[in-house]
C-alpha cells in the first residue's frame, strides 16, 4: 500500500463546536499551541458526535477583521482607522465559530496514500486535512508532518 495518512496523522487533537464562540475559539488555539509545542493555525470542528462540521483557521478570523473595503483605505488620507482594529475584536469575540468556518472541507480516509494527501494540498491550497471515517473525525494531518515524513523518505 505504501506510507499511508494513517502513520503520520495525529490522533489527539483539539476540536471546535459550530456554536463556540469566537473568544472560545481563540483559547482552544492556545490549548492546542500547548498541546503540540507550537503555533497552530487551524482547528478541526465537529458536533458532539465527531462528526465533521469545518475548519476555523488563519484565513477565516482575517477575514473576518478585514474590513470589505480596505483596497481603497490607503488612497484615503482623510480616514482615520485609529481603533477599528480593536473595535472589530471586541465585537468578533461574541460571534459563533459557525458563522465564520470553512465548511467545504477536503478530506481523506486514513488508507489514502500520501500522494493524494501532497496533491490535495498543493491543488486546495491548504495545511491541514481532516482524516475521516464515515464522516467522523479520526484525525488530521498536517503539511508540516507530510514534509518531514518526505525529508524521512529522502534520506532513507
């Protein structure tokens, strides 16, 4: 079969509900930061079952604080943005992680071969893929565990 997603994926990992709020979204980063000793940028969500609902990452809560007019902000020197930063923020720590998630989501069983996993990633655009089991969460792997695991393969 080959290196399959199943050796590389993690298995114990945080997950989101749709109905956590943002400000519960941005500990649960944190608890994951901890968890994995660095930076996470991208948490599974799920209902209580396991089952896949999305994905909160990076690109949602930027889009979310990015205001829909921003590409004309810098030709206007009369406007002044001093706190809408801060502002959008405290008003975003209300909204719930369903409203703002990604919901069409990739995913892979933990059979697909890692191939799939590098093509999924490189024509989607994205770092984490959820591994599943009729729809249940299993896992998830990671960009950074498919390159080091080709670093492995390269050496051997």
């Amino acid at each position: 079969m080959g290196v399959t997603v199943r050796y590389i994926m993690e298995r114990d990992f945080v997950t989101l509900r749709p109905w956590n709020s943002i400000a519960q979204a941005a500990e649960a980063f944190e608890k994951a930061t901890a968890k994995r000793g660095h930076r996470t940028f991208g948490l599974v969500v799920t209902d209580d079952n396991g089952y896949l609902m999305g994905i909160l990452s990076l690109y949602d809560v930027l889009n979310l604080l990015r205001p829909k007019y921003i590409h004309i902000w810098g030709e206007m020197l009369d406007i002044d943005i001093t706190g809408f930063f801060e502002e959008a923020c405290r008003r975003a720590k209300r909204m719930q992680v369903g409203d703002i998630m990604t919901v069409d989501v990739v995913s892979v069983t933990q059979d697909a071969h890692l191939l799939m996993v590098v093509d999924l990633m490189i024509k989607k655009h994205v770092r984490r893929v959820p591994v599943v089991e009729d729809n249940r969460v299993l896992g998830i792997v990671y960009a950074s565990a498919v390159f080091y695991k080709l670093m492995e393969l390269f050496r051997d």
